[in-house]
C-alpha cells in the first residue's frame, strides 16, 4: 500500500498550495515561538500617553488603544490562537478517531447506530453556535473555548475515520489479519489507524484553521482567551469602534487570521493531493 | 425600455421615501439608548434605563430634577414647611388626570407614598422614604407629610424618580404598561427594540413640543455609530464609544453634547473581605491607580478625576484626589506593612460598559505595578447584579454610581462594598437634621473626608455626559444631575 507512491521531498516542493501554506503557516507558528521567549513589548504593561501611535521604528506595527505594541499583541495573539486550536483539534482527534473505530468494527450494530446518531446530533448544530452555547454555559476563557471548539471537532473525526475504516474492513490484508486471530481492538489499532493516517492529518489540517477561525470569533464575541491575555478576535472587538481613527488596529489582526487560516488551508490543499494515490494517478 | 422604467420609479420611490421621513423627523424624535430597561416601572427597580424612558416624560413627583440639578416643582406646584422641619404641607396641580382618564388627587400621592415606604415595599431607594412618619390627604389638592426627624434633603428625595407619583388601580402593571401623569403617554414598547411614547392630549402642564419620542436600544456601540450616521437615530445623549465623538465634532451634521453626570466612578473593594478589610490594603490600591491615565485610556480624555465618592459640579465639592494620588512606591511599602509584600491575587469583576471593561484592564496593569494580580471576569448586568451587588461575591469591581449626592450609601451597612463606620453614620445622621444649606455643605465635606480616610473604594473619576445629536434638535440636557433623558423642552430647529 505504501510503495503506490513515494515521499521525496522535492515533490512536496514543487506543489504550490503545500509550499505557500507551509510558509505561511510556518511564519505564524514561528511567531507564536519566539513569542514564548521574546516580545518586542511587555503586553501587559499598559502605557496609555503612547496610545494609537502609527508605525514607527520602536512600533513596528504602531501601538493600541493601551498603548501595546501592536507587533507583540500579534505574536502572543498568534500564540492564544494556535494553542487554543491545536490542543482541540487534539482533543476532537483523540476522542472521535477511537469512536469512528470502534463504530466501523461494530458496524451494522448497535454502538455503530448510538455513536453515529451521537455525532449527527452534534453535527446537526453550527460549530461556532454550539462554541457560543458552551462557552456561555461554562464562562467565558481559552479552557472553555478548548472544550467548545474540540466537541464540534469530535463528529468530524468520528465520521473520517469510520468511513476510511469501513473500506479498509472488507479488504484481504483485514481479512488475513482476522484469520490470524487478532481482535477488533488490535486490527484497528494496527491495520486500519496507519493506513487512514494520511486522511487523519489532512483533515486535522483543514479544522485546525476552523478552530482558529473559531478561537477568533469566540474572542470576538467576548468569550474566548480574556484579557491580559492578547487574542486576534479580541482585538478586532476592541478596535471596531476604532476604525476611522487607526484603521490599522482591525486590519493588522484582521489580515493575520485570513492569512493563517489560508496557509492552512493550503498547506491541507496541497498534503492531500501529494499523499491520495488517487491524485497520483490524476496528475500522471 | 421596462427595465429602465423599473429603475426610474425605483429612484422615485427611494425619493418619495426618503422626504417622507424627513418629514417625519419634525414631529418626532429618535432617541439611542444602550441598554434597554427591564420593566419600566421606576418605584420598583433599580436600573438607570428605566428613568432614562419615563422619567419627567411619563411619570412626575411632587418635585423634579431641572436641567441643572436645582429641584423645582412638578405635581406639587408650591410647598410650605413648619418652623420644626417635621410638617412639609404640598399643595398640587389642578386639573391633572392620568394617562387612562383617571383623576390625580391628594390621595394619589398618600397612595405613592405609603406604598414605597412601607414593609413589602419593591422601591429600589427606599431610604428616600425612611423618614417619613405619615402621609395625609388634607382636601383633594393638599397633602400634608410628617416627617419622624428633620430632613434637609426630603424635597431633593421627592425628586427622584423613585419617588413619581403612581395611581392606585395602574401601580400593578406599570412595568409593562406604565401610566402617569406625564405630557408623554405610553404606546408601545417592542421588546429588545424599542419603546414609543407618544404627546399627551390630556396633560396638565405646558405641551411638549415633539408630538412621539422613540427610544430606541442599540447596546452595540459600532452599530451605535452607524445608526447616527444614517440618521436612523437623532439624538444618543450617553453615546458609549467617546473614540468616536471626534468624528462627531468634525461634521456639521451633529453637535457633540459633553456635560457631566452624577456618575462617581469607582474601584469597588469589599471592605468585609480579607484582605481588604485592612485599611493599609486598601490605601495601597488607591496609590497604585494613575487615574490620568485611566480617563485618557477607558474614556479618551472625557472624565474628571475624584478623590472621593462626590461629584466635582456640586458646591460642597472637596477635592481629595492628592490624599489618594499615584504614588506606586507607597503602595509597595504599604503592602509590605501589611504582611503582602508577596504580592495578592485577587479577581476584579466588569459589569458591560467600556468605561468598565476598558478602565478594567488598564486598572489591572496598574495593580500588577505593585503587585497585585488581578484576574479579570467579565460579567453581563444580571450576573454582576446577583454576584457582586447583592450577594457581595466579589474582591474588586468596577461601576459607576449614577444616582445624585448619593454618598449616602456608605452609611449602609450591606451595600455591595461592605463598609462599615460608625463614625460616618454619625456625620450622615447629623447630615439629615441640617437644613442650612451653608452647613450641609460643610457637613457633606466631611463625609467626603470621611471616606477618603478609610479608603472605603479607590475613587477614579466622574463619569462625563458623552452625548451626540442631530444639530438642528434642541433642547437635550447637557448635563445628567440625575438618570433621565427628559424630553419635555425637546424641539427641532426650524
């Protein structure tokens, strides 16, 4: 299965929506690091007579409404919201990859139909609606809207992983696993999960940018990462009324988020075309 | 050919629309408000919204609040008082009737009366009516109120809008349906919208000029914004996001309105709550506050800073800002006097507004200063109410005291703060039995020295009157010497 096609490297270079959102969303990962260490600011020191300066060389994205450097309030922005939407994304794997599992090895029966009907009915609210309802419920702040944005992402990796389980189900190699006498467990912690992984991380890609879009406007609605700690939706909240006069302080987090969310949207673009042997067979 | 047709009456219409509702606009007034009352009754409830519609619009007392704070008569046209203080003797209005065709008369007011002082009593202000001993209908147009010790301040209490005037049969359902005897009636109020008030044919006094007044409740300050700029909106007179009052000032469309208001803006403490019941704990959070930078921070420079819980317009004004000032090194040593030189974590909970929100964060940057971690939670009203106002769940909070001179509130011993001082009850005791004006300004000075002291809250500035309006509409209160938005001398410029 894994020799219909190979991992050079220069393939995935040569693929344009892989290479422009690796590098997109390397530069936001990147910030989000450096912020752990360093700043070009303290953002929580407040120093309000320096408030809404333009760029400039000390500021080089200029500074807010408190006087931030705007630079600094993006990179540990940039930190809330990768955190927030790699640890749900996290949490939606770990628990709806198991249950797609488990629903194809009993599928027909029972589990099958609960766990399914479970999913349809998370599904069956919008993701941001249910982030709101949770985080409403629960108060606001980055462990609730953890949980929020990592319960809708449940369903999605239930339903990929017992859809990519089930066809592996019928095939030879499961069928000669079952003769050799490994259980449902062991064929699908051994057989089925490394051969859906590819369908796994792309779709992990692709929600990693909706918890991002999600972290965003659970802050911009007031119920994500609260202050001090700096949040893109928040700062687009804050600087709405502040439009005509900095028009700077929406548009610099504003463009952050499209862009982050575009690399990764790309960078899942361009992996599943370079690891789907079908669009292998496409491109030859 | 018929598309061009269609575009052309499209206009036309769009035309004809439009002067239809310039129009419009002569007889009537639109007014913003960014919170929507929760009933609409004024002897039952707390909130500043809920004078803001009907105050001197549906309902009167038997005295008001002018436009610059000065009591003047309302339902009770003159009054005489006896030589002790005790008997005030008010003699009302002829004519007045209510909304639904009922007759006011003396024991209307005997009925208001009673009803907001007694035990079951909803009144939000009860203590307005403490000191009344009896109230008693003379003849239809006298009533006489006997007071259980002298009050210096009773005709200023009557004007509150705590205290209107309501009928006996309507004072059930005035929440939902309020009827008064005010020269606007109530129409409709379309929930989470709008309320319409509309020009009593019966009123009793001199009619007003606008025949309906709309407020209308637009809690988001961007859409706040944008509805003014349409002129969806006429007037907004506490517009919420002073960042844009520049862009205000800079079209002639408008006219920027900025005045002050009774608001004294406060770091609430709980003084009942370790370890803030320790003076020096107290004292340090003060010192630790820049509030310059906090008004130019939370409010773009409109506000005035104060040292106390009084509003700077007011005559017996003390400034106490200096007792008070910033002065971070002292709250360190302050701090470290009172065994925290570790530092405290405390939580600071926001009510909505941004003076609140905004004021916060800067508030907790200015704490961390020197120490002390304040985390901040952010409340919607309801929560804020239950948690912090009335069960006292809370370190450190930030809101603004909209009622007129009321320091008063110090000497209540369950207000949210939990201050506690005989000594104060003492000068507001002292503070009641006075009716010289010379003396009760003294006396209002050291109540204000008083809780300067203590450092019962760190005081941080007087929430200013941001207002916006139409340029051509007239009349608006400039300043809020209480919650109100009284639209009986509203006009538009020909």
């Amino acid at each position: 299965m894994s020799g219909a096609y190979s991992h050079r490297p220069r393939r995935y270079l040569r693929n344009p929506s892989f290479l422009l959102g690796a590098i997109l969303t390397a530069i936001f990962v990147g910030l989000a690091l450096v912020s752990l260490f360093w700043t070009p600011a303290d953002i929580a020191r407040l120093n309000v007579s320096a408030r809404l300066l333009p760029p400039s060389p000390q500021n080089w994205l200029g500074t807010d409404h408190y006087g931030r450097d705007l630079l600094s309030m993006i990179m540990v922005g940039a930190r809330t919201s990768i955190a927030v939407a790699l640890i749900a994304v996290g949490v939606g794997m770990v628990i709806g990859v198991p249950l797609g599992l488990w629903a194809a090895a009993r599928r027909g029966g029972w589990i099958d139909e609960l766990i399914m009907r479970f999913n349809d009915l998370v599904f069956a609210f919008p993701a941001l609606l249910l982030a709101i309802m949770i985080t409403a419920v629960f108060g606001p702040g980055a462990v609730n809207a953890i949980v929020a944005i990592g319960i809708f992402n449940i369903p999605v990796f239930a339903r990929l992983s017992r859809a990519g389980a089930l066809s592996l189900w019928t095939r030879d190699f499961i069928m000669a696993a079952r003769v050799a006498g490994k259980g449902a467990v062991r064929i699908s912690y051994e057989h089925i999960l490394p051969n859906i992984a590819n369908l796994l991380i792309v779709q992990a890609t692709i929600q990693f940018s909706l918890g991002i879009l999600a972290e965003a406007g659970l802050s911009y609605v007031g119920l994500g990462a609260q202050p001090p700690l700096a949040s893109w939706g928040r700062m687009l909240a804050d600087s709405q009324t502040m439009i005509a006069l900095a028009p700077q302080l929406a548009l610099i987090p504003g463009l952050a988020i499209v862009l982050t969310v575009l690399g990764l949207n790309l960078l899942g673009d361009g992996l599943r075309d370079l690891t789907d042997p079908r669009m292998e067979a496409v491109r030859r | 050919m018929s598309k061009r047709f269609a575009i052309g009456a499209a206009a036309a219409a769009l035309l004809l629309g439009s002067t239809a509702l310039a129009g419009a606009q002569e007889t009537g007034a639109t007014i913003g408000m960014q919170l929507e009352p929760p009933n609409l009754d004024p002897t039952a409830g707390a909130a500043a919204a809920i004078d803001e519609v009907v105050y001197a619009n549906v309902f009167e007392g038997l005295t008001r609040f002018a436009a610059d704070g000065t009591i003047v008569p309302a339902l009770a046209r003159e009054w005489s008082i006896s030589d002790d203080g005790l008997t005030y003797t008010f003699t009302l209005a002829d004519d007045v009737t209510f909304h639904d065709g009922s007759a006011f008369d003396a024991e209307d007011v005997v009925f208001s009366l009673t009803r907001a002082m007694a035990e079951e009593s909803t009144n939000a202000q009860k203590v307005l009516f403490e000191d009344i001993a009896s109230v008693e209908a003379i003849d239809p147009a006298t009533v006489e109120v006997t007071l259980s010790e002298p009050n210096g301040s009773f005709l200023f209490n009557m004007a509150w809008g705590d205290a209107v005037i309501v009928a006996e049969e309507s004072a059930g359902s005035n929440a939902t349906n309020p009827v008064g005897t005010g020269p606007f009636r109530f129409e409709n109020w379309v929930q989470g919208d709008s309320v319409t008030l509309a020009r009593s044919d019966t009123y009793w006094g001199e009619p007003p000029a606008l025949e309906t007044v709309t407020f209308k409740f637009i809690a988001d300050p961007t859409a706040a914004f944008a509805a003014m700029m349409a002129g969806d909106i006429d007037a907004f007179p506490n517009f919420p996001a002073p960042e844009n009052l520049v862009q205000f000032e800079a079209d002639p469309r408008f006219a920027v309105i900025i005045g002050s208001t009774e608001g004294e803006t406060v770091l609430g403490i709980n003084n009942s709550k370790a370890p803030f019941d320790d003076v020096r704990v107290r004292e340090a959070i003060a010192h630790a506050i820049d509030r310059q930078a906090l008004i130019d921070g939370a409010l773009f420079g409109y506000g005035t800073p104060i040292g106390s819980h009084f509003a700077p317009h007011h005559p017996a004004y003390l400034d106490l800002t200096e007792q008070s000032n910033y002065d971070p090194e002292r709250s360190r040593t302050l701090l470290e006097e009172a065994g925290l030189s570790d530092g405290i974590s405390v939580t600071l909970k926001l009510p909505p507004p941004s003076y609140a929100r905004r004021g916060g964060e800067i508030v907790a940057s200015q704490l961390r200063e020197v120490g002390i971690n304040a985390e901040i939670v952010t409340l919607e009203w309801a929560q804020w109410l239950e948690q912090v106002f009335t069960n006292a769940d809370f370190d450190l909070t930030i809101v603004s005291h909209t009622e007129p001179l009321d320091i008063n509130i110090y000497a209540r011993d369950d207000y949210y703060f939990r201050y506690q001082s005989d000594q104060f009850k003492a000068i507001m005791a002292e503070l009641d039995e006075t009716s010289d004006e010379a003396a009760r300004n003294e006396i209002l000075k050291r109540a204000q020295q008083q809780i300067a002291d203590d450092y019962v809250n760190a005081f941080l500035f007087q929430l200013p009157k941001t207002g916006v309006a139409d340029a051509r509409l007239k009349g608006l209160w400039e300043n809020a010497p209480t919650q109100a938005n009284d639209m009986t001398g509203v006009y538009w410029e020909e």
